[in-house]
C-alpha cells in the first residue's frame, strides 16, 4: 500500500492548500504580505520544523506527550551544566518565561497582557471555578477530560451547578441560566473537533461566558484564543514542551471577574518586590493570575513555543491531518480531518498488536488512539496497517 499512502498524502495536502502543488508544498518561508503569513513576520515551513525533531518512527502519542525539539534539549542541558556549576539563579528564569509567555501570545493571537503562566489545566481552571457565582449554572462536555469538569463540579457546595451535556448538542443546551460553558475544543479520549463558532454565538446570545481547553489542539490547529473569554492550554502534548508549562489566556472584560485565588509573590506588579507581605500590589494584566513557575520546565518551554509560533498553523493541519486521512482511508473508516484518530478496539487487542510492532500508541474509552504531529510520515501510516495486517 506503500504508494498509494504516499500519493493520498500529497493529495491531500495539495487539497489542503490549494495552489500548491505536490512536491513544491511550503517552502522554508512564506514571504512577509503573502496569504497565510503574519506582516513582517517570515514563518518557518513543516518541512523545516520536521528538522528540530530527532527520528522517532512509531510513535503516535502526541496527544499523550510530545516530543522534545533539538532546541529544548539543548536549552535543558545547557541550563543543568549551568545549575551543577553554580551559574545560574531564580532571576535568571524570568527571561525563559517572558520569551514562552510572548511567542504562546503570537501562537493564539492574542496580546501578551492577556496571558498568565501556570502549570496544569486543573490549576488554571479552578481560578475561573472559584469566581463561579454561588448557585450558577456551569455547562460542560460529557466524557470531557475530568480537569475541565472537576474543578467547577468540586463548587456543589455553594450551589454551583454542572450539567455535562454531549459535544454535538453543546451549542443548542446554552441558556439563559448558564453563566459559563467550559469545554475542550479538541476532545481527548476522541479527536473530536468542537464547533466553537456555533458555541460562541449561542454563548454570546445568552449572556454566557466561554473557557475553551484547547491543549489537545493549540499546535497543530490554528487557535484564536481572542475569540473567547478564556483560554487554556498545557504544552507538554503538541506543542513539545516539558510538563509543568501552561497557560491562561483571558479577556480584558473577564479578568475584572474574576479572583486571583493563587496569588504569590510571582503574581505581583513587580515579582521581586512582592516576596514578602503584608502589602499586596498584583499585577494590573493577566500576570496578576500567575502561578510561580517551575524554573527548568520553561527554559525547555520557549524554545519550544517559539518554533511552534513561526510556523503557518494551516500548514501543520494540514499535513498533521492528512496522515490522518491516509489512515482512515486504508482503514475504511471516515475521514474527519482530524490529527488524532480513533476506532473502536474494546477489548485493546489493536492497541496490543500496535504495542508489539513497537508502536507508541494509547488506548481511551474503548477506543485505540494515535496521533500523527512533525515527526510523523506515511511510513508511520505504513507500521499501523502492518501491524493491524490491515
């Protein structure tokens, strides 16, 4: 089947960018003007990006972890050298962390005011979980991953309501009681693709706030994070970054509601003038929901972001997605364009045939789960069928 893999994936990135044929796809730079690109701003093409990673055939699993860039394991051992001979210090990091914070913004389109730092989704929704009004309505996703649902259920106390509705009627059970709608726009256990544009109108025509977790998609789908009231995305998964990195992105009119509940030192106007109390001066932007951060991890992190934020997210798509289409194809099932690709496996022995070929894969809610990001090719599209003898 290897050709016809091979063929179905150039077609469709061709489809996927039209006048751009197979075998002259994306050059190294888009010029600056150019459809697609930011003004002033070259951007750096797949095939370029596919060079920061090291070969990794058979691993499936960025929706379960990314892979490190050559850049980020450069970073973190130059900074462990530096560490081991007494050369760096807490200061040192605030420039790891402005540059990831400043090139997550270019990434989502918003501007970097917008933008705090934290280090798990739970973490960051539980700030918008504890500025819920006693006794509002919380609409989430049935089957939605649990730390964009727990942190508003863990509020029955004071009468906040969760009511978990499924994805496709998501837009249609907004209403007039339902203060926020909170949901992953790229689902999980399912590769699922939220219809945001639907959410928001129905959001907006009832007075409803919007928390949009778009870590399975931020980095290989194009994200406008400006389009909702508040954002949140982990970057260890497609965006190849060391656990312990993410980030809130929340609006000018939103963030006035809500409470900064983890205030710290890192929280201030200015950090290092804020380590000690009782006075409490918290920054004026987003920083203000800032979550100390875990030095080492954003020394890997910016370097990171910033490959992710030269790159023409359509182009990423697209070629993430068509590997995806080309195995659905030859697996007979539906093509959804998506970069994550699911089939029913309930008793995992598809996920045990990939797991003996060597392949990283994962299994969730009955379903075996691969992913296809960078490093990925048709040869990886290829080991599955091999291995299913598909």
């Amino acid at each position: 089947m290897g050709w016809i893999a091979e063929l179905f994936l150039l077609n469709a990135i061709s489809n996927a960018h039209p006048g751009t044929m197979a075998g002259e796809f994306d050059p190294v730079f888009v010029a600056p003007g150019a459809p697609g690109s930011t003004a002033g701003s070259p951007r750096l093409s797949v095939e370029a990006a596919r060079e920061a990673f090291t070969a990794a055939p058979g691993y499936l699993a960025a929706c379960t972890m990314g892979l490190p860039t050559r850049q980020t394991l450069a970073a973190l051992r130059d900074d462990l050298d530096l560490w081991q001979a007494a050369g760096t210090s807490p200061s040192r990091y605030d420039e790891s962390v402005a540059r990831a914070r400043a090139a997550y913004a270019r990434l989502v389109s918003v501007h970097v005011d917008r933008v705090a730092i934290g280090s798990q989704v739970s973490v960051l929704a539980s700030v918008v979980a504890s500025s819920v009004p006693d006794g509002a309505e919380v609409v989430c996703v049935t089957g939605d991953f649990s730390s964009m649902v727990y942190p508003f259920a863990a509020h029955a106390h004071r009468g906040v309501t969760v009511r978990n509705v499924p994805l496709e009627r998501l837009a249609e059970s907004i209403d007039a009681r339902t203060w926020l709608v909170a949901f992953s726009l790229v689902q999980s256990a399912t590769g699922r693709v939220a219809d945001a544009a639907s959410i928001i109108e129905a959001a907006q025509r009832n007075g409803t706030r919007t928390l949009c977790d778009t870590t399975q998609a931020t980095g290989w789908l194009t994200v406008d994070a400006g389009h909702f009231d508040a954002t949140i995305c982990h970057a260890y998964k497609w965006l190849c970054s060391p656990r312990g990195t993410a980030f809130l992105t929340v609006s000018a009119g939103f963030a006035t509601q809500l409470n900064a509940v983890q205030a710290g030192w890192y929280a201030g106007e200015d950090p290092w003038h804020s380590c000690y109390g009782p006075q409490m001066a918290l920054a004026a932007s987003a920083r203000r929901f800032d979550v100390s951060p875990a030095w080492q991890a954003w020394v890997g992190t910016a370097p990171a972001l910033e490959l992710f934020a030269e790159l023409e997210p359509a182009a990423v798509t697209g070629y993430d997605t068509a590997l995806g289409n080309a195995l659905c194809d030859a697996l007979g099932v539906p093509a959804r364009d998506q970069a994550i690709v699911t089939w029913p496996d309930a008793d995992g022995s598809d996920l045990r045939a990939l797991t003996a070929a060597g392949i990283v894969a994962s299994g969730r809610a009955g379903n075996a789960r691969v992913a296809f990001h960078l490093w990925n090719d048709v040869n990886d599209v290829e080991a599955v069928l091999r291995a299913l003898r598909r």
